[in-house]
C-alpha cells in the first residue's frame, strides 16, 4: 500500500496491465456480472421507481442527518448498546483500541467494513500489538497476501485461484498446487472456525443504521459476521454517519436494490438485524465522521454520501474493469472511490477524477442514482482551479493514452466518447486535456461496429 | 467541544434544506401475489436451498430421520421434535459449546417470495449463533406465511422489540475464489425447507 501511494492511477493501471490475460479475466469476468445484476433488475417494472425510492430516502436521511442520529444513538443507548463518536479514523482506532484494552485481550476478529480498511486499523492495531483476522474469505485472502482488496464487494477479484493455492500453501498447510475453489474454502471454513470460537471481541461494519429502533443490519453471504458478532463476548460495530435510515420498512427498499446491484443475487444469504446485546454481551457501536461531514457541504459532492456500497459501478466502469482496483491507492476504488477520495486529500486523489471516460455507466446502475459521472466531471474542475495541474496533467494526458492504446477500453468507451464530444465539447477540447492540444484526436467512430451489427443484424 | 458535538453540529451546518421522506406504500402495487408458493420454492431452489412439502410435523420427521443419523447432534426449538433433537439441554450451554451441532430444526412464521428469504427471530432461534453455527440448518414455515415482497415482509414484522433477528435466504456461500460459487462458507452447508402444506 505504502509503496503504491507516491504512484498515479495510470501508473499503476500500466502495471496491472502487464498482465494482458488476467487484465482480460478481471474485465470479462466483472462484465459478467454487470450482466447478471440487469437480469436479475429487468425482472422487476417498479426497479426505476424502487431507486427513485431509495434515492430519495437517502436525501431526506442527508437533509436531516443531525436529527437521525441523535434518534438513533438515544435508540441504541435504550437498547443496551454503547455509542462512540469518533471525529476521524485515528480516533476510531483508538477508541476500538481502547475496548480491545479494557478486555485485556490482543487478538479479534473482523468481518468486511470499508470504514475500517479507510481508517487503516488493522495496521494500527497491529501496531499496538493486536492481531486481527478477517474473516471474509476475500478479505482473508487479501490479508495473508499483505494487499487491501481491490473491490468493495469482491476484495480479491483480482487473484487468480493458483495464487490463492499458494498462500494457503504457505499459510494455511494445503499440499502445493492445490488450486481447486472447494478444497480451498473448506481449508479456510475449518481454519477461521477455529478463529470465530476463540475470539472475544469481534467487530462488525454495517450496512443500515436505523434510526427508528437503533437496530443496525449487517449483510453477508458467509455467514462470517455472525459467526463473529455471537460467539464474541463483545461486538464492536464501526459505521460512518452516512450508514442512517429513518425507518424499518426503509430497509425493504435498500435490501431489494442491495444485492440485486452488486451481483444479481435476489438478497444476501444473511441480513442480520441486531438491536441489542445478548444477555452477558457488550456491544458497541463507533460512529465515524471522518471527512463525512465536510463531504456534505459540498453541494455538487454530497450526493456520494447515498452510497451503498453495491460495487455496481466498479463492476460496469471499462476503467475499473481495465486496471483494477489497487490503481486507485484508496480503499474505496472505481468510480464511487475516485469521488470520495479527493474529499479527503485532493491532492493525493487529484488523479482519480480523471481514471474515467465520462461515459455515464456508473450513474445508469447505481441503485441511489448518484450522479457519478457528473460529479467526476465537476471535481477535475475542482482540482484544475485548487492549482493540482502538475498531476492532472499528466493523469489526464496517461489516461488519454492507455485508453487509446487499449482497443478493450476504447471499444467500451467508444460510445461516452462520441456522446462527451457531441454534448460536451469542453470536456475533450480544453485545457484539461493537454493530449488533444499535441495529437491529432482519432474521431470516434459515429457508430461502433458492434452497435452497427446489433442494429442491423435482425434487418436482411 | 465533545466529538459528538463537533460533528453533530458540522453536519447541522452543512445539511440540506430539508427535503420530503418519500412513501413506500405505491411500491407495493407492483407486487405478484400470484402463486406464492411456486415463486419461492423457484427462487429458493435456484439459491441451493431443499424444498419439501410436508402436510404436518410427522412428515417433517420422517423426512430428517432418512437424512440424519440417530448419533449425530440435532437441536431445534420445536418442543414437538423432542423424540428426534435436543429442545431443552442446549439453552444452557455457552454459544461456543454448540460448535459441534450437526442439525439445527427452526420454525418461521415469515417467508418472502421474491427471495425466498425466511425471517426468524431470536426466539425461534433459541440461541443466537445456532443458525451460523450448525452445519446443516432446517427451517419449517406455514405456506399460508408466505408475503410477496420485501415490503410486505417489513409490514407483517412492524417494529418487534426482540434483540436479534435475520432473514436467511438458502445455505452460506461464497464464489471469492474466481467467482466459483461454493455452497457452505462459514455458516451452514445446507438448508432444508419445510413448506407446510396441511391445516
Ligand atoms: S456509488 Fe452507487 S453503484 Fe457505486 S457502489 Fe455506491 S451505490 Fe453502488
């Protein structure tokens, strides 16, 4: 991670390139899940309403977050449940070092929050002498191959099965060259059941927070955070204050559009609503700002904060699918990542706002309608003006490059590009785009010969 | 100024005007309440779970005991099936101590079509971690407690007041390893389900 973060996206998009077959993998494969999430929507006539919905209730949530909050923490203090507030990730960590301490305890078991791989807390923690294990199969694999996951959903999307064969080699004691998905996922079903029974404290991320009944969701299909959150003697959830709904019946919209979206799965396996502490347990619940708020002032931005965190736009972006998700040296990738990052540190990110064609898919899937591609637009405006053109330029320039030289991209990017000249001539010819000053533009063609093909190839 | 109070009044500064909570009711409109039964049982096959149609508990019994050898560690919270599993002994023992359950026998009073989710709460769990923890789970349900939607399920649930309780939707799984779909992650290798057919 550490050795990544001096590197632009292109750089780093150049190097997971290297490797033409599994780029080919990684892109074909996530395609093949975008196609499984509009099979599973196309069943439905109400799914544009059922986003509207979710849309909706998001932005009311946002535009009275100060309320749903105090409502929720008085909620979960009634249920049993201590609430944290922590300003930013160092103070998350610390106040999650502070309960493992009080237990006396070095040791805990995790399951998938983004929150805490933002707020780096394993590191943290490691470095204060406490060993945490993910548990998601995923994220376990990511974590004995000392890598962050490259995808919000599918953290290891990025690894063949023979590399994974041999971290378990390694780690795990299965005989080498042993690749095969079933053998490996028992290894690591017996291994992490040893971890779930002997842990004390097992911390948790959330998917819905409700304000309501102070209950909050955790949505898995491993069954790893409950096998985590019941066994422990104390559960610790981190959240970000974006996480709140009003209601209850709020979670039937959210549930319908969740994993539809993320991999066309009817629902996950299992949606767990915990509201209070079994008889004997403690539970904790950490509500993070962590630039969240300073997000939500920003007029043009604050919409990312309806996120989901589906992974829909990941899995449809040609970007993405083309250089993976450690090209976005953040711990949210894609383009979802590249709006929340600049908001943290605008110069670090300053490149990720233009790993992007513009070409609107993102907003098309996302299932709170955020307006993805248009808010990547307005922060290269954003970054031009705050004076970060040195890297602008050349991620600009490098993308503009990769994606001409990559016939994978410009296929897929074919369409934005023509619909970007056509409607947006400025975001081509203008000064963000120093490539098209020095070289002749190849025209994209006004009509792909696979769009020409699909047209044409019922007519004789 | 505490933590809470900064953040709590950086949001307040930064919020919106506020803008209107939207309805859910018309979503229910859309709903097929065509066919329940045929629905789930779909869905829920296509998710790896076992369907069976039982009339009445007998049935249920006879159905476990040609899968399940009389040796192994069955608990369920159906007094009724006291002959076949454990329904008293194990709310005693500390969640760690039902490591070793093979069958766990749970009954719903909630399924949901478009999913073929199945809703159960912490007290027909009997001990949280029993569904997660057992290798095979079953789960009995009334085919009459069959709603449409998500929507319709939230309805029927209201507010409960009970600690815990999940939807399950077919046996854990994960496809992490080059999207290959293994049935049995951390949770459950299987899951049967009951549709009770009869009174
Ligand atoms: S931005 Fe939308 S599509 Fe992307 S992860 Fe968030 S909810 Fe899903």
């Amino acid at each position: 991670m550490s050795t990544t973060s001096t590197k632009d996206h292109a750089e780093l998009a150049g190097q997971f390139n290297a490797d033409e077959q599994r780029v080919d993998w990684h892109d074909e494969t996530l395609w093949w899940i975008r196609q499984k999430r509009d099979k599973a929507v196309n069943q439905f006539p109400e799914w544009e309403l059922l986003r509207e919905t979710g849309s909706k209730i998001k932005e009311h949530t946002l535009s009275n977050l100060g309320n749903y909050l105090e409502a929720f923490e008085a909620n979960a203090l009634a249920n049993g449940i201590t609430v944290h507030w922590a300003a930013d990730a160092k103070e998350h960590n610390q106040i999650v070092h502070g309960i493992i301490k009080k237990h006396g305890v070095n040791r805990m078991v995790k399951s998938k929050s983004m929150l805490t791989e933002e707020c780096h807390l394993n590191e943290y923690l490691a470095e204060n002498g406490i060993e945490v294990i993910d548990s998601d199969l995923g994220e376990r694999i990511v974590q004995l191959a000392k890598e962050p996951p490259s995808h919000i959903v599918l953290p290891c999307i990025h690894k063949k099965k023979e590399e994974i064969g041999d971290l378990f080699h390694e780690h795990l004691g299965t005989p080498a060259g042993v690749s095969d998905p079933q053998i490996l996922a028992e290894t690591a079903r017996q291994h992490l059941r040893e971890v779930f029974l002997t842990r004390k404290i097992a911390l948790t991320g959330v998917n819905f927070a409700v304000a309501e009944t102070g209950e909050f969701v955790v949505c898995t299909n491993e069954g790893n955070a409950d096998m985590g959150a019941h066994l422990s003697e104390v559960h610790i959830a981190s959240m970000g204050i974006e996480k709140i709904i009003p209601k209850r019946e709020h979670l039937g919209v959210f549930l319908r559009l969740l994993t539809r979206s993320a991999t066309g799965q009817p629902i996950t396996t299992y949606s767990s609503h915990y509201k209070k502490p079994r008889p004997g347990q403690e539970m904790h619940i950490v509500i993070v700002d962590n630039g969240r708020s300073v997000q939500l002032g920003r007029k043009d931005f604050r919409n990312s904060l309806k996120c989901i965190r589906c992974g829909a736009c990941m899995n449809t972006c040609p970007v993405y699918r083309r250089s993976g998700g450690h090209s976005y040296h953040n711990a949210i990738s894609g383009p979802i990542g590249s709006i929340l990052a600049p908001n943290l540190d605008m110069e670090k990110y300053a490149d990720l706002p233009f790993a992007s064609t513009l070409c609107g898919s993102c907003s098309n899937v996302c299932p709170v309608k955020i307006d993805i591609h248009d808010q990547l637009y307005k922060w290269r405006q954003v970054i031009v003006k705050a004076g970060y053109t040195t890297k602008t330029k050349s991620a600009g320039m490098k993308l503009m490059q990769w994606t001409l030289s990559s016939p994978g991209i410009y296929h897929a990017a074919g369409k934005a590009g023509r619909m970007v000249m056509k409607y947006a001539p400025f975001a081509v010819n203008n000064a963000l785009n120093p490539w098209y000053k020095q070289r002749d533009m190849p025209k994209p063609p006004a009509q792909s010969f696979d769009e020409w093909y699909k047209k044409n190839r019922g007519k004789k | 100024m505490s933590t809470r109070g900064g953040i709590l009044s950086a949001i307040r500064a930064n919020q919106p005007e506020l803008t209107v909570l939207p309805d859910v009711e018309p979503l229910k409109a859309y709903a097929n309440k065509e066919n329940l039964l045929a629905q789930f049982t779909t869905i829920a096959t296509n998710i790896g779970a076992k369907i069976y149609e039982a009339k009445n508990l007998a049935e249920v019994k006879s159905v476990i005991q040609n899968n399940f050898g009389a040796d192994v560690k069955i608990i369920s919270t159906i007094s009724e099936l006291s002959d076949i599993a454990d329904t008293k002994e194990y709310l005693n023992d500390l969640p760690v101590q039902l490591a070793d359950v093979e069958l766990t026998i749970l009954q719903s009073d909630l399924a949901v079509a478009e999913n073929s989710a199945i809703w159960i709460t912490e007290d027909q769990m009997g001990q949280r971690v029993l569904p997660f923890i057992t290798q095979h789970l079953a789960i009995i349900v009334n085919a009459k407690n069959i709603v449409a939607t998500m929507h319709d399920a939230y309805s029927s649930i209201g507010i409960t007041t009970q600690g815990f309780g999940a939807f399950i939707a077919g046996p854990s799984k994960t496809a992490d390893i080059e999207q290959s779909l293994v049935i049995g992650a951390h949770g459950p290798r299987s899951m049967s389900l009951f549709l009770l057919t009869g009174d």
